[in-house]
C-alpha cells in the first residue's frame, strides 16, 4: 500500500503538477475518468468470483487477476503518459 501510494503521488506531482497537465483537461474529463476504472473492477470481481467457484481455490484466480490488472495499469498509464505529452500545450494559450 505504501509504495503504491508512493508511486501515485509521485506521478500526481511530476507530470500533473509537474508538467502542467491539468491545463490540457477539462472538468468533465476528470470527472468521468474514474469510472472506466470501476467498470473494469466490477468485470474483474464478477469475472474472479465465476473463476473461484468454477475452480474451488481463490489462489490462482487472484495471481491471475493480479496480473491482469498490473498489465492494465501500466499499458493505461503508458497510454496516459503519451496523450499528456501529445497535448503538452496548454489550451489557454
């Protein structure tokens, strides 16, 4: 948890603060943002309890799931990083 916490607070500071990427997004994009993620967590969790009952041990499943999301994470964090540097030019000006 720490370290995770680490990482997101130094991404927040570096590129959001950093690299002044709130001027590129618009409320409404900030707002809505959150929610592909906990659509993609509701799939998961549906997903994951089908799989542990199929299979009879949490074990697995949860590597499994665990692996997925870290691929997801960082592929949209990459992503993120690349759209941010694409529209680095701050919309005001």
């Amino acid at each position: 948890m720490l370290a995770l916490f680490i990482s997101h607070g130094v991404s927040f500071y570096a590129n959001f603060l950093g690299r002044r990427e709130y001027h590129s997004r618009t409320m409404k994009d900030q707002m809505t943002e959150p929610y592909k993620r906990i659509v993609f967590m509701h799939v998961a969790i549906i997903f994951g309890g089908g799989l542990t009952l199929a299979t009879g041990s949490p074990g697995p499943v949860l590597l499994l799931l665990i692996a997925i999301k870290t691929f997801v994470d960082i592929r949209a964090h990459l992503k993120e990083r690349a759209a941010a540097t694409m529209s680095s030019t701050p919309k005001y000006e």
